[in-house]
C-alpha cells in the first residue's frame, strides 16, 4: 500500500501525476487488498504496525529519490554512504529482537550454513543496488510497480513451492495487480 503514500508525498512536493498513471493504482491498489485481506488476521497493533511501515517506507523511498538526484549519486555511491549508518543502527536493534545474542558467537557454524549467509548477503547488497538504481533512475512510484510484480512471483511462488493454499479471491487479487502493473508500464 506503499503506492498510494507515495504518490500522496510527491503530490505534497509538487509532483503531478496524470489522471491515466493514477487511475492504473486502482486496480493495483484492490489486488494487494485482496491477496492480503485473504491471507493474514487483522488486528489494532498490526494494524498499527503495518501503517507505520507503509508510512515510513513511502517517506524513504520518496527521500531516496530526492537525495540521490540532490547529491547526483548513483546507486552504488549512495549505497557505499548508507550502508554502514543502517549497519550500525541496525545493530542497535539486535539485542532487543535476538535475545540469544551470545549463542550466535559460540555456535560452531557448518559450512552450508555459512553459504547461506553469504548469499543471503550478497542477495541483499544486489536488492539495495537495485533499489536505489530504480529510484535514481525512474521514481519512486515506479519503483513499487517494480515491488508489486515482485509481490506476485512471491504469492504465485509460495502457491507453487510450499503448496499454499490461495483462495480465488487471491487469484483475483494477483490478476487485478498484474493488469494494474501492466497498465502502468503501457501509460509510462
């Protein structure tokens, strides 16, 4: 639900957008309501929760847009200047959400373990260089129709992998998201 925050924040800005880009959030807007709807309970501090993060994620994304055309950095510059600042106030937060700290230093570590740390760190230095290549060089807005086709290989993927049950609201919902990226890339 990121798109919407977005486009609200860039319109505070100054940004327009024509009635076209906006009319194709609709259909993007109801399938993540209803994939989402159909998958998880709802209650007040999720809720909470979850309002939080799409608020704070549209700001961030909209701040990196802005500060990356500001400072004329590409990608890799701004993630070399970033990722130490989230490194450490990352590891500020470890202590609070990973009680069993000290056992992560005395574990004996196997080595298809310690592979799935360097790809899951690699995959992640990737997902930040995307990011902000996407940001830097389309918008934010563009960005989350890129998160929004990435949401969907995920449904159709834990469909396909894991056997998750989906319910045809949920079917729905992935094909009103897919027509709604697909509109937006045809008006863009």
């Amino acid at each position: 639900m990121t798109t919407p925050g977005v486009m609200i924040i860039q319109s505070f800005r100054g940004k327009q957008f024509s009635s076209k880009v906006k009319l194709t959030t609709v259909p993007i807007i109801v399938g993540v309501t209803l994939c989402f709807i159909y998958d998880i309970r709802l209650n007040l501090l999720g809720t909470v929760f979850a309002l939080s993060g799409v608020t704070i994620t549209s700001f961030y994304q909209v701040l990196v847009n802005s500060k990356q055309a500001e400072l004329q950095l590409n990608s890799m510059q701004l993630l070399f200047y970033q990722a130490p600042l989230s490194a450490f106030l990352l590891s500020l937060c470890i202590p609070l959400v990973e009680p069993q700290i000290v056992t992560t230093f005395t574990h004996h570590w196997t080595l298809t373990e310690v592979c799935f740390i360097i790809i899951s760190s690699s995959t992640a230095v990737l997902v930040n260089l995307t990011t902000y290549w996407i940001l830097g060089n389309t918008s934010p807005l563009t960005y989350n129709m890129v998160g929004h086709s990435k949401f969907v290989l995920i449904m159709i993927g834990g469909w396909y992998l894991y056997d998750k049950e989906m319910s045809q609201n949920q079917w729905l919902g992935i094909c009103f998201t897919l027509c709604g990226v697909f509109l937006y890339t045809h008006v863009m």
